[in-house]
C-alpha cells in the first residue's frame, strides 16, 4: 500500500487539512488509513482526539526511547488509526543527527513493524526541511505537495522541489509527486496566475483538482472534525472527494 508524506516547506497551505481529509475518505471507503503526524505543532492530533499530554505517549518515544511504533498508535475520535506527535519532536534534530542511519529510522522501522503491508500510511511532515521531515521523505513512496493560491507559496513549491530533485541521488527510488493547489479563490485574478505558472512549470505533476478556498474547510477543524463530517455537502467535501478520486486513477493511493 502507498506511503504518502504530505509536505511542504512552507506552512499555512493546507497540509494538515489535506491529510486529515484524505484520511477520512480512505477511512469511510474501509481502508483503515495509519496516520503519522510528524508535526511538533501537533494539530493533526489535536484534530483527532489523539493530542499526547508527553512525550512518551508521541512519535518522539519512537525516536528517543526506541519504542515500537506499533504501540504509539491510538485509535482516533474519526475513525482511522494515529501515532500522534508532540511538542517535543522539536528535539529531533539536534539530537539525532542528519546521517543516514538517522533518515532511514522511520522507514526502518515501518519496515520492521510490517506496518504498511494491508493499509495506506499518511504523514503529515512539519514546514520545516530537517531530520523529521527527511525522515517523512525516506519512508514515503508518494509525496503530495499542497500549495496555497499566493505567490509565497510558490516559492515554497519551487523550493521543494529542487529540494526532492537533490535527494534523488540518495534515494534508493525516486517517490512519485503529485503538487495541489489549495486555497484556491475563482474570484481573484492571482489565483489563476498562480495556476497557470505552476502548471507551466510542473506539468502532469499537477493536479486536476484545485481545493477552493472554503468556510467548511476552514470551521471543520475547529470543531476536532474532518469536512465529510461536519459538512458533507459542501464544497470542500467535493473537492477533496474529486483530489482522491483523481489520485486514485493516477496510482497514487495503492
């Protein structure tokens, strides 16, 4: 099954968003989704129902007390399986270097665990580009790349991209990449600039699907629920509806 890191380097474009309801379809479809929230911030957790009060209790344990992942996963308030993240991810890097052996850790131990044999994985990386999320980029086979309707975001995505263009030297197989545009507002001329550059510039790498700028989108969070859940006509449910299916018919999801 794919192994998806959702990254950029970039924060505010929609990557907690993006996993958390990617996740709930792949949930409600039966495939019992495992997602790892790679984030210090945590909100992915939060979201959940699945926020750790420690370290311990947190991917960080995998990292710093050589825990099986295994036994960090809980079981969420929406309906898939979590290793939730805590603060205390921030220590990652400096305390664990950036050599090989500490890239390969999580993939390693995915491998190991036999975690990804029957069910999809999804990582939601933090914005930072240091050992945590390489560790997210090592263990994946899929990246998907959101980036927000506005010209900083570009940059983000230009940046991340010559950023997986130099890891393929060391990556054992190249993951394939899928770049979505979130935030998306029809009304503002920018959005379609912004659009029309991206596709120029990564071509079949795109997305179809745009994910508009959508109050659903923006509230569900805030009530600790994906938008099939609290909005299950709105926009944003459609189009992330119509962002699975179309990666699904490009292999993307298995």
């Amino acid at each position: 099954m794919a192994r998806i890191v959702v990254f950029n380097q970039k924060g505010g474009v929609g990557k907690t968003t993006t996993t958390l309801n990617l996740a709930a379809l792949l949930a409600r479809r039966g495939s019992a989704p495992l997602v790892i929230d790679m984030d210090p911030q945590a909100h992915m957790s939060a979201i959940s129902g699945t926020k750790a009060s420690d370290g311990r209790e947190s991917l960080y344990a995998f990292y710093q007390e050589a825990k099986q992942l295994a036994d960090l996963i809980r079981t969420s308030d929406c309906g898939w399986s979590i290793i939730p993240a805590h603060l205390d991810l921030t220590k990652v890097d400096t305390q664990f270097g950036k050599g090989p052996r500490a890239l390969q850790r999580l993939n390693a131990g995915i491998v190991r665990e036999h975690l990804n044999t029957s069910r999809p994985i999804l990582m939601d990386a933090c914005p930072q580009l240091g050992t945590l999320s390489l560790n997210g980029i090592f263990a994946c086979d899929r990246v998907l790349i959101p980036i927000s309707a506005d010209y900083l975001a570009v940059n983000g995505a230009l940046q991340i991209d010559r950023t997986l263009h130099a890891l393929e030297r060391v990556l054992e197989k190249p993951p394939m990449r899928r770049f979505v545009i979130t935030r998306f507002d029809t009304r503002r001329k920018m959005s379609w600039d912004i659009d029309r550059k991206l596709r120029e510039r990564f071509g079949a790498e795109m997305c179809e699907t745009r994910i508009a700028e959508s109050v659903s989108l923006a509230e569900s969070p805030a009530h600790n629920r994906d938008v099939f859940s609290h909005a299950p006509q709105s926009r944003g449910a459609r189009d992330y509806t119509a962002l699975l299916e179309e990666l699904d018919a490009a292999g993307f999801t298995s």
